[in-house]
C-alpha cells in the first residue's frame, strides 16, 4: 500500500505563486513516474506535469511557461512551482505516483487524495 500526502494548496491572486508538494510513502521500491494533475468543476482530470525516471519531464500546454516539476528522490517527493497563475488555473490538484512496491513487487499507479488551488483576486 502506498499513500500520498499533498500539501501547498491555497488562496492565490492572479499573477502570484504556489509551491505545491507531494510525498509518497510505504514499502516502495522504485518510483517510475510522479506527477500532477488537476480537475475543476464540471471538466475532466488532465496532465499538468510529469517527471519520469532517466530525467524527463513533461508540461500540459496550457501550463507550458508557468509551472516547473522537480523530484526529490531521497525524500520521495515531487514538487510543482506554478508562477503568473490565472484564475484558469483553479482546480484541485491531484499527486500520481507510478511506482514498484512490496512487499510482493508490484508496479500501480496511485492518486493523492487533491489539494485545492484558488486564483482569485
């Protein structure tokens, strides 16, 4: 089993900045892919970054610009910067995690459970 803890949402004015976080835990072996998507009322969930392992990341295109992904692998934890935030970019915005975990090895893809962005003057 493996759990995401989400943290870094808010209350943002337009053009202003968050830092979000996410930290996997549990008996995890190896981490594939981490990433952030986000869904807002009424729309579907879809990609805003993506980093895999071998180094390459990859942005949704109406982020493309604003927002930067980072990993630290020795905490287990992915960051997104999102900088000139519109109020387009409200939404919730959901860790995913594509890792190997044990105790029996096993590759699965698991969400975080979302953490509220509001750009609102």
């Amino acid at each position: 089993q493996v759990q995401l803890a989400e943290s870094g949402g808010g209350l943002v004015q337009p053009g202003g900045s968050l830092r979000l976080s996410c930290t996997a835990s549990g008996n995890i072996l190896n981490i594939a892919r981490m990433g952030w998507y986000r869904q807002a009322p009424g729309k579907e969930r879809e990609l805003v970054a993506v980093t895999i392992s071998g180094g390459s990341t990859n942005y949704g295109d109406s982020v493309k610009g604003r927002v930067a992904i980072s990993r630290d692998n020795a905490k287990n934890t992915v960051y997104l910067q999102m900088n000139s935030l519109k109020p387009e970019d409200t939404a919730v915005y959901y860790c995913r995690v594509a890792c190997v975990a044990g105790p029996r090895p096993k590759f699965d893809t698991y969400w975080g459970q979302g953490t509220q962005v509001t750009v609102s003057s």
